[in-house]
C-alpha cells in the first residue's frame, strides 16, 4: 500500500518504521527540519510501564484544586483557557469515576508492558545504541508518600513487576550520589524499568526506517486532508493533492486541525511538561539510571554525559511562555538530590513541550472512522513508553492482521460514549 504519515515524533517514525518493515510505500510528511524536534525532543525518558496510569482517576480534581497556589505544585492551570480546555475539563471531570479510572488504568499498562518488549525487541534486533540505562529508584519523601504509594505496590506485585521497598540506607547503596542533606522516609527500587533518550532514539529509527525505503518529508506542512475515492493530502506549496490508500495521523495535538473539517472533532489538548538539560559536572554525584521524586513528580534522570531532570503539568496558558515556577520546582528537586550534578558553566537548556492527551487517559490506535483514515494519537506523557507497542499494534490493523495486543479501549468510538 502506499501510505502518508503526518508527524514525525517517535510516535510517527516508530509508525513508519513498522510499516516500512512491512512493505509498505511510505512518506513521512512533518513541518519541522528534522525528526522528534516537538513533544519528543526532551522529554523525561522514563519507560516504566508499571507507573503509566490515566490522570483521570478518583481524588485528581480535589488533589489539582488543592495544589492551586502551592509555590511547587506538580499540576497547574494556565490561562488563558479556550473553549476546547474547558470542554476537555470536563470531559476529564467525569471520567475520574473509579470504574472508569480501573478500565483505563487497565489498558494504558497492557499497552505499556507489549510497548516494552517491543522496543527491546527493536533495539536488539537493530543494535540501536543511544544514551539509556537500567533501572528505576522512585523516592518517598514523608510517611505519608509511602502510605500513598501501597495501592500502586498492590497493583504491581497484582502485575508480576519486579520491585524492592527500601529504607534510605538501602536507597543510598542503589543510587550513592543522593545528596546527604534531604531526608526522606523511603524508596521503591524498579530494577526492570529503564531510562533513555527518546530523540537519539527516533533519529536512529528514522534511518533504519529510510533503509527499508521510507521516504522524510520534512519543513513540509499538511494543510488539509480530502477524500475522493482515496485520501490526499493537501500540501502547502504544491499545486495538486497527493493520494495515497492509507493516511496515518501521528501529528499530536495537531491532529485535531486536520481531523475537524473531515467531521472528527476530538477532545485532545496539549498538556505542558517541562524539563532541564544540563552536562554533567562530576560522574560521582549523578544518578546512574532514573531517580523520580514521588512527592513533586519529578523525573531526574542520567542519559550519557548529560542529567535531565523532567516533572510539572500545565493544561491552558500560552504555549510558547515557560511558566517561572516550575522551572524553578525542576532546580529544587535537582538541587535536593544531586545538587554538584549538573555543569553551571555551560549553558542549562530549559524546555516545554506539549504531550497531547484525551481526557480519559488511553491514546486512540486504529481507524479513523473514514476510509483509508488511520490514527495514532493522544499518548500524553506516556508517548515514548507507548510508542513502539503502538506502532506495530497499528501497522498490524492496517495489514488485516490480528494484533499481538488486545485493542480494546484504544478505539476512536469510545470518546463519543
């Protein structure tokens, strides 16, 4: 077949990859100069499948009410809001029963756990090598993070995830460079989970995908897509629509631009994260693998010569403005923990990204409801976690086949209910 995909952030070029391995003819079409330059390009590169959960669950608007004026709150409201947050407020809103939140939960880690073994599959396989390590050491600040945290331990030993409840001396034999001057009560260590660089990875996998004959379009924008008896795309620049018998939507919150005037109107919006990139100074005082504060949610992790260090959710505000004081939570947590980590001579590289979510939590993978109409979509910030996992479930839809993965609850049908 020959295919369009619209995006090139790990989503769109693990779907590439994969339909390329399949024998497809495919294009790749994004308006960037290069690959995983959006909502992929520094993100916090935690895979750990045992932690991907909806947003929507029990107790969240009450938590995200009560956090409001806090100086390091972990989730945060921007204005201004537009209509299409406050409608996605809502629709979240009712999605944070408990048996909605069970099935969701539910199927963001069967997604997560399948997603796993197939990048590990891909990385073997194609001997991809980029900055990552193993590991993962979640941190309990007070008593009452480690009485939070005993209903996710239950949901992992229910899983069969391979964890350790440690004290804080055991927590300093994982990780030795955690600073001896913050306290905290406790730490759960995730020897199976991993840390990687998302972007190293995607531009890695685009070349191999170029090797099986996938052809990159890029600084190339899609400004429609029409349908005659195929799909075409309209491109800016060029004077007629392209037709091809298969179109793959992997363009993020963007989708929802080019999904409108086909009819799709979806509740998908962008929800900020924010992240810090710095050289490492010392080795000594860096993690080895992925530190997560389970208190301020956020990420510190090692990748190869550089730490980053990852957390805070923004829904509304402008989108090119960094909001000062989740910055500023970011250096908190890095300096609580690792505090002669990062290099201060060179220049810190400080970064918001959009991760687009539906409000129910799962992303949709499949058909797009029109013919020759695919998607790949609303990952939120589980996007490099779920990538591989999605790609092949998807290119396994398009080829007819069965996937190895049970699809429900990844379905477009399920946000019209």
């Amino acid at each position: 077949m020959k295919i369009a995909v619209i995006g090139a952030g790990i989503i769109g070029v693990t779907t590439a990859y994969e339909l390329g391995r399949d024998g497809h003819e495919v294009s790749v079409f994004e308006r960037r100069g290069a690959a995983a330059e959006e909502s992929s390009f520094a993100n916090a590169g935690v895979v750990a499948p045992g932690h991907d959960m909806p947003w929507a669950m029990p107790g969240m608007p009450r938590k995200i009410a009560s956090q409001l004026l806090r100086q390091h709150a972990s989730v945060r409201i921007g204005f201004p809001l537009g209509k299409s947050e406050m409608a996605w407020m809502w629709k979240w809103y009712r999605s944070c029963t408990l048996e909605r939140y069970l099935t969701n939960r539910a199927h963001m880690r069967r997604l997560a756990f399948y997603s796993r073994a197939r990048m590990l599959s891909i990385r073997t396989d194609l001997r991809l090598e980029y900055d990552r390590s193993d590991g993962h050491l979640v941190l309990l600040r007070t008593d009452r993070d480690i009485q939070m945290a005993q209903p996710g331990l239950q949901l992992l030993r229910d899983a069969g995830v391979a964890f350790r409840q440690l004290e804080p001396a055991q927590a300093r034999l994982v990780e030795p460079a955690l600073s001896a001057d913050t306290p905290f009560a406790g730490a759960i260590e995730l020897p199976d989970d991993e840390v990687g660089n998302c972007r190293q990875f995607a531009l890695l996998l685009k070349n191999e995908a170029q090797r099986t004959g996938v052809r990159f379009r890029f600084d190339t924008t899609v400004s429609a897509i029409t349908q005659n008896v195929r799909p075409s795309l309209v491109i800016q620049g060029e004077p007629s629509p392209s037709e091809f018998d298969a179109v793959v939507i992997c363009a993020g919150v963007s989708a929802s631009q080019l999904l409108r005037p086909r009819g799709l109107d979806l509740p998908l919006v962008a929800v900020h994260g924010y992240s810090l990139s710095a050289s490492i100074k010392e080795p000594l005082n860096s993690p080895r693998s992925a530190v997560t504060d389970e208190h301020y949610k956020v990420a510190v992790a090692r990748l190869g010569n550089r730490i980053r260090v990852a957390g805070g959710a923004e829904l509304g505000g402008a989108p090119d403005r960094k909001r000062e004081s989740s910055l500023q939570t970011l250096y908190k947590v890095l300096h609580d923990w690792f505090p002669g980590a990062a290099s201060r001579t060179n220049t810190i590289q400080e970064w918001k990204g959009n991760q687009p979510m539906f409000p129910d939590g799962p992303p949709v993978v499949g058909y797009g409801g029109q013919p020759g109409l695919w998607l790949n979509i609303g990952h939120g910030s589980s996007g490099w976690a779920l990538a591989c996992g999605s790609a092949r479930a998807l290119a396994d839809q398009i080829l007819g086949h069965q996937p190895e993965l049970d699809m429900q609850g990844f379905d477009l049908e399920r946000l019209a209910r």
